[in-house]
C-alpha cells in the first residue's frame, strides 16, 4: 500500500497542477499493481473526485473560473457520463485511438503557442456545439473511468476558447461533475471498497494540495501548457500498454 499510495501521490500532483483529477494516471498504477479491474475504474474515479475538487478550489480562489466555459459542456455530459459509468463496453479497439487523439493534441499543445489572457475568446459558445461535443465527451469518460478533463482542455486551448489558466479551472469543475456522474454509474453496478480506498484518498489529497497551488498561481501559460501536453501523452501510453479498466 505505501507503493501505491506514494504513486498516487505524484500522479494528483501532477495532474492537479493542470486542472486534472489523475484518473487516467490511477488507472495505470492501479492496473501495472494488480487490482481487481472492477475496482480500478471506480477508485479511480472517487480518487479523481477529490483532486479535482481540490484543484477546482484553487484555480476558482485564483481567479480563473468561468461559469460561461463550464456550463455548456456539463450540461450534456453529466447524465452521459452516468449513462457511460453503467455501460459494459469492450474497450480495447477505442483505447487505441483515443491514445492517437491523445498524442496528437499534445504535440499540437507543445509546438504551437496557446492563446494569450487578452486574446478576445468568445463570450459565449454555441449550445450546438458545446452539447454533443459535452455529451460525447461524458459518454466516454464513463466508460473508460476518467473524469474528460484529457479530452476536454486540449480542444479549449486548441481552438482558442480560453488560456491554459481558465481551461484548468473549467476543467477541473468538469472532471468533478463527471467522476460523480461516472462513479454514481459503476455504483449501479458493484460496490466499491471504500475502506481500502482512504490511503490512497490521503496520498490523493495532499498531492492535490500541491500540485494545484503551483498550477494557479505559480506556473506560466507556457509551462502550463507543457504540463498539460505531457500528461495527454502519459495517458495515451496508459492507454496503450494497460487499457481502460
């Protein structure tokens, strides 16, 4: 346990700083440490709850939370994340290109600069957009065990809807809405250890802590960036070498 506690530790640090709950990232230690896989997902989710709860905390304290780019896409994937927690999918074929889709928005994260803080992003997104773009982001997260932060960040800075500052922030409030919905979904289904889970919820917390006090308020749009873009390609090659639970 203290192996895997001390891991879990580094992952929410990590994965905090960029707005992230680490479930991809727990998944992996989880999975490469023998865990029952009826377990990894929904651990791994309850772990991503309280990160990024922690995260969320900190980047709103900040000043980088905006509700305009939170809401829209929450509205969709919420119930389909839940939908997607209770669904039984064969997930090998999907992990390989969702490992593709991953690397590819890092590189594109790394090589090329993100939007600046007063580059005019758009007061409001289009419902027809954000909504399936939301739901579909949901429906996956649920199935896999991840909160969407992953999928999610990369396409805001992408397409220049908000800096690496407020992605973080609207990331962070997006994983803890989807992990709740995801682990309400697995509940369903089979109950979870959570006796077994409170070392692992400490080792999560105080990474949590750390890692997403440097986020807000201590690291550039450029490092941001970079962290972000690092941890898309450590869950693509989970992806790849573990598969989702």
């Amino acid at each position: 346990m203290g192996l895997t506690s001390f891991a879990v530790f580094l992952v929410a640090t990590a994965y905090a700083a960029v707005g992230h709950g680490g479930a991809s990232g727990y998944l992996a230690v989880l999975a490469l440490l023998g865990y029952a896989p009826a377990q990894t997902a929904p651990s791994a989710l309850a772990l991503n709850i309280l990160v990024s709860a922690t995260a969320f905390i900190a980047y709103r304290r900040a000043g980088h939370f905006e509700p305009s780019l939170f809401w829209p896409f929450a509205l969709a994937s919420v119930p389909a994340a839940f939908l997607g927690g209770m669904l039984r999918v064969p997930p090998r074929t999907h992990s390989w290109l969702l490992s593709a889709a991953l690397v590819f928005a890092a590189l594109r994260l790394a090589m090329t600069d993100g939007p600046r803080e007063n580059a005019g992003f758009p007061r409001r997104l289009p419902l027809r957009l954000t909504l399936p773009v939301g739901g579909a982001i949901g429906l996956l997260s649920g199935i896999v065990g991840v909160g969407g932060g992953i999928f999610l960040s990369p396409l805001m800075i992408i397409a220049r809807w908000a800096d690496a500052n407020r992605t973080a922030a609207a990331a962070a409030g997006f994983i803890l809405v989807n992990s709740i919905a995801g682990l309400c979904g697995h509940w369903s289904r089979h109950r979870i250890d959570a006796e077994g889970l409170w070392p692992l919820a400490l080792a999560a917390f105080l990474g949590g802590l750390i890692g997403s006090h440097a986020g807000s308020r201590r690291l550039g749009e450029a490092v941001l960036r970079r962290l972000l873009a690092a941890t898309l390609v450590a869950a693509a090659f989970k992806l790849i070498l573990t598969g989702p639970a």
